[in-house]
C-alpha cells in the first residue's frame, strides 16, 4: 500500500476527529440544551453561545495559540504531557459559564449543564495525570446520553452509531489504544449517567 493510500484511507478518521472533537460536541450540543430550557429563539442563542464561548471556543483559542507557538504538537494534543494546562484552562472557562449562567438567570437546566461539562473535564484532568484516556470518545458517549435524557430514547439511539465511529476513528489515527477508547466510553457514560440521575428533579419539572 502506497503513503497516498494511506493517506486517503486515513481521511475519513481525520475528518471524524475534527467534527467530533470535545469542543465542537459540547458547543453544538449547548444549543439543543439550551432550546430545551428556553422560551424563545433569542433566549436560546443568548445562552447556548454564553456557554460555547467560554466553555469551548476560549480553550480553542489557547490551544490554538500554542500549537502555533510550538509548545503543543497539533490541536488533538496527542501527547499526555501538553494536555494539563489546556485542561486547567477549560476548566476555569467552564467554571466561569456556570457562574455566568447563574448570574444570567438561565433556567437550572443551562447551569447544570456547563456543571455536567466542569465534572467532566475534571475527571479528564485527573485520569490524564496518570493515564491519556480517550476525550473523543468520553465527549461523545455522553453527548449521546445527555440527548436521551432531553429528548428520548429515539434520538439517542440514532446518534448512539457515533460512538463506535469516534472510537474507531481515534484507533486508525493511532492516537489511543483499544483500552483507551473503550474507558473513555465507559467512564464519559458513567459520569453522565450519574449527573442524569441527580438533575432529574430539574428534567421532571421541565415536562
């Protein structure tokens, strides 16, 4: 097989990387969630671009700025090492939008939302101290939970394909290995599902 060919094969798990990276799961996925809780198109985008400017485009931008200055190697941050301090820089981003939310006044739904993100990235940060857990695959798991427990089982089924797509993604580009993809799922669906569980006085209130 030819490097062209490679290349070409690789394409599709480069192009999965990049739709399906953390920051573009949690900034798409603001906007259903903040729809969810609003009562008007104005209210939603006030809020869901709150969320994704802070929670999401701040730490593109840092990680940006130093893959250009070449303290980091690329935008998916491959190595362990370069991964803690755009994770404290999320953090402080994500901790801000909470707080942001709660002074906006947003429905309880929006600030537990960017709360759900915070534990998240938290428990990225830790686990990567010791171990490059797979973020793609973590995101993705519970961007698909949070979509059932918003809008049902049947939205949540669709998107479930997505997945093992994101996982096999990350393993043609070699970024992760098997078990790295595989605790990414079940440590993303393990916490979502826990922050499911203690917010559903706020999801039961909603219908």
């Amino acid at each position: 097989m030819t490097a062209t060919t490679k290349n070409h094969d690789a394409t599709w798990a480069r192009v999965t990387s990049d739709i399906l990276s953390p920051p573009m799961i949690w900034g798409v996925l603001a906007f259903p969630v903040a729809f969810r809780a609003a009562e008007s198109l104005q209210q939603t985008l006030i809020w869901a671009l709150t969320y994704t400017a802070l929670v999401c485009v701040m730490p593109a931008i840092y990680i940006g700025l130093n893959v250009w200055r070449g303290h980091i190697s690329d935008i998916h941050i491959p190595i362990r090492e370069q991964r803690i301090r755009p994770f404290v820089v999320s953090l402080i981003g994500t901790g801000i939008a909470w707080l942001v939310l709660t002074w906006m006044g947003a429905p309880a739904l929006l600030p537990m939302f960017a709360l759900f993100s915070l534990v998240q990235i938290g428990v990225m940060l830790v686990i990567t101290i010791w171990w490059q857990i797979s973020m793609h695959t973590m995101c993705i798991t519970g961007a698909v939970i949070v979509t059932g427990a918003l809008y049902g089982w049947l939205p949540m089924l669709l998107l479930t394909p997505l997945i093992p797509m994101v996982g096999a993604a990350r393993l043609k580009l070699r970024r992760h290995t098997a078990a790295e993809v595989i605790a990414g799922v079940i440590v993303g669906g393990g916490v979502t599902l826990m922050m499911t569980l203690i917010s559903q006085p706020v999801l039961l209130a909603m219908q």
